[in-house]
C-alpha cells in the first residue's frame, strides 16, 4: 500500500530507515543525513505492506512548474516487486493535480557507474526523456544528467485521472476552462460523424442550485460548475444507433481536459439515471429540448480533499498479446 506521510517525524524516521538499510549506496553518511534532513519537509511517500516500510518517495519543487524527484529508495529485499512505480505513480498523481507541468530527475549521466545505468534505464521506463547534461554539476567527470518529464502529456493524464467524489473548493472555474473543456468533449469521434452528442455548461450559481436540487441523494453538492451531457438517439446509418458510444467517447474526453486543466470530476451516470429519472428533472429545469436524454453530468472544479485511486485488476490479467493464452 501506498501512504502519502503527513508528519515531518514519520518522514524522517521512515527516510533514515530505508536510507540505512541500502549502505552500499549511501556510504557517505554526510550526504544521507542531508537527504533525511531535506525529506521531512517534502511530500513524501512511503510503501507499507503488513507494517513494514519497504521504500519510500520524496518531491520536491524546484520552480513555479516543476517538481524534481528528490529522493528514493527501496530496500533490496523488495526490488523488482513494481515499488519504485507504484511510489511514483503516487507522486506523479500528486504534482498533476497540484498543475506543476514537469517532473524532473537528476541523475549522472549513463557510462559512468553501472548502478546509474540501471537507474537511468528505470527512469526512462517510468517515460522520463534526457534533456541535458550539465558538466560542473558534481565535477567534469561525472557530469550531471537531468531526465524531464512532462505531466501534460496526454498518456500521463489518463494515468492522473480517477473518479473523484470528495470536496470541492469554492473557486470558480474560469470560462474559457469550462469552454476548453466543452470543446474536447465535441471533438470527440462519433459513429458516422452523426455528432449526437451535445453539452449545456452551467456555472450560474442559481441555476447550478436548482440542477443540485434535484439530485435526491445528493452528489457534487459543493462543485462550482457541471457539464451537463445531452444525447440524441439517433441511428447513424440503418437500424445502427451510436449514441451511447458517442457520448462515452465525449465523455472521456471532458474528464482528461478537466484533469489536464488541474480539475476533478466524475462520470456521473448511474445515478442520475435510475428509476428516480433525475436526468428527466434536470432536462427539465435546464429546458433540454424532449429528443435529447441527460445523459451524464460532469462537475467541475478544484479537489479539497485527496484524489483516491481505486485498485485495478493487473495489466497482464487484461492485456494479452497476440492471442488470449
Ligand atoms: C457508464 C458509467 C456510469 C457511472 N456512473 C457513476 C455514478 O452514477 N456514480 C458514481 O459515483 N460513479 C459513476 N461512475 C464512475 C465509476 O464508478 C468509476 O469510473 C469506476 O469506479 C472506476 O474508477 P475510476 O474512474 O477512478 O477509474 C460511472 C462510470 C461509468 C463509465
């Protein structure tokens, strides 16, 4: 399990265990102390399984944009058991939502020392790319790689994206957000390019109450904003109706623009559209015209609370190469 640590003393005390058991790379304990030192006021992460800390992950921000990958360690016992992902998935989760663009790492440039080597290959497995080497850095000879990665990349954001059903700030969220975020929900593909899929953006705080009025047990209560979404059922060629892909794919794409943008939300269906009808309520109050269904709403606005991901079922239980077997 992945724990986001909140107190400097458990940082620490966490920091100096893992750091303590991997001797062999931190010989020089001046350096370790210092890493120990910096960690406790850094967001930090730690991977726990039955009580024991197997390693752990630490950011820090280095500019306005960019979050620099301080400092990790995995005890060798747990190598090669997907830790070091897992934490930076955790902190790259993080520094998306926190809108920081890139996440960097230092590291010596590779050719060097075998242990960098490797540690060069696994960051550029997480995607980081190489962006330079600085010469002075530690000294001519073992210059200073910098790896970059950038947050803003459209496979990141999938990977950033979770259902989100906590708090939301009272912020607003600018227009031309709530349009960036309408127009990626209507360039979407639709079957037969038919376009079935249409969006009302509310923001007006008034008529957001009386579309929230509606929603009986209440969900989104505190979103500033919400894109409701429209669907026309028609067929796109013959007797063959494509709307509901239609407006799935429309809504994938609102949900990684609401993210990319440093917003959360979540694909409310389900629940408006029930034996209840509340999307019939909200086709109502919001004036829908009667051949378009509510489909979905979307809110939209900045999280209070931790973004949760849920667990998944394993890659290779769900991809296969090939054939099935
Ligand atoms: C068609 C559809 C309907 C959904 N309806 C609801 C809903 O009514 N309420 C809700 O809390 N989540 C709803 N969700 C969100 C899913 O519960 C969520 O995507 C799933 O648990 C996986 O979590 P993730 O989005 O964080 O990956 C819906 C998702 C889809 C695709």
């Amino acid at each position: 399990m992945i724990r986001f640590i909140e107190t400097a003393d458990e940082k620490r005390r966490i920091a100096r265990e893992i750091l303590e058991s991997l001797t062999d790379w931190f010989e020089v304990e001046e350096s370790r102390e210092k890493y120990i030192a910096d960690s406790a006021g850094q967001p930090f992460w730690a991977s726990v399984d039955e009580g024991i800390n197997e390693g752990f992950l630490c950011l820090k921000e280095t500019g306005k944009e960019t979050m620099e990958l301080a400092v990790m360690g995995v005890r060798k016992e747990c190598h090669r058991k997907g830790i070091g992902r897992r934490l930076f998935a955790a902190a790259k989760d993080y520094a998306a939502r926190k809108g920081y663009e890139f996440i960097q790492v230092k590291t010596v440039r590779s050719g060097v020392y075998e242990d960098y080597d490797i540690t060069n290959e696994f960051y550029k497995s997480l995607g980081f790319k190489e962006l330079e080497v600085l010469p002075d850095y530690w000294d001519e000879a073992n210059p200073c790689q910098i790896y970059v990665m950038s947050l803003k990349s459209t496979v990141n954001t999938i990977e950033a994206r979770h259902s989100y059903r906590g708090t939301y700030l009272q912020e607003n969220v600018p227009e031309e957000d709530l349009i960036t975020i309408a127009g990626a929900g209507i360039n979407a593909p639709s079957g037969c390019n038919k376009q079935t899929t249409d969006v009302i953006i509310v923001n007006d705080p008034e008529i957001l109450a009386r579309v929230k009025a509606q929603i009986d047990p209440p969900v989104a209560g505190t979103a500033p904003a919400m894109i409701i979404v429209l669907s026309k059922r028609i067929n796109a060629y013959r007797d063959r109706c494509f709307a509901v892909q239609d407006y799935s794919a429309a809504i994938e794409n609102m949900l990684l623009a609401i993210v990319e943008l440093g917003y959360q939300s979540c694909w409310y269906e389900g629940h408006i559209t029930d034996d209840d009808r509340i999307c019939d309520k909200i086709a109502s109050v919001l004036n829908v015209p009667k051949e378009y269904d509510v489909v979905c709403i979307l809110p939209v606005g900045k999280a209070a609370d931790e973004v949760h991901s849920p667990s998944k079922k394993p890659f290779s239980e769900r991809v296969r190469f090939n054939r099935w077997s």
